[in-house]
C-alpha cells in the first residue's frame, strides 16, 4: 500500500486587523494605518470611519468592534486623549 504524503509544518504568520487605530497622540487624534499604509489621523469615530471608506471599504460593512478588522491600540473607539501616564 502507500504511504501517506507528509506534509511540511507551515509556521503561520500571525494574523493582524487590516486596520490599526493607534493610540491618541499628544497633539490629539488617533493616527490611522491600513495594511502598513497610514491613512491619516482621526479625531473621532467618523473621522476612522471616513478613512477607511476611502481606501474601499464599506462603511456598512465596517463594525468598530470587529477586533479581526480594526486593533485598537491604546483604547478603545471611545479614548481620543493622550493617556496622562
């Protein structure tokens, strides 16, 4: 009979939200990246909204808590203020 094939072990890389809101800055707003391209900053849930409809995605389609779309890093979507630590 045969053998069955071995397979080789693919090391996944791990998976990150296509967007990444990062934390407030010091001057205010939140810098907004796509896929490693920054999309600009927003200072407000809209503003995140704005930007990412402009590089095609729905803005229907996008849910603010979809943490496999969006990575909030330093806060969640209601923290636009620089953290006082």
């Amino acid at each position: 009979g045969r053998r069955p094939r071995r397979v080789a072990a693919v090391r996944e890389r791990p998976i990150v939200a296509p967007v990444v809101v990062h934390a407030p800055e010091s001057e205010g707003g939140r810098r907004v990246v796509a896929r490693g391209r920054i999309l600009g900053v927003a200072d407000n849930v809209m503003d995140v909204l704005d930007l990412v409809e402009a590089v095609g995605l729905e803005r229907a389609d996008v849910r603010l808590d979809d943490a496999d779309l969006i990575d909030w890093r330093g806060g969640g979507s209601y923290e636009w203020t620089p953290s006082s630590e």
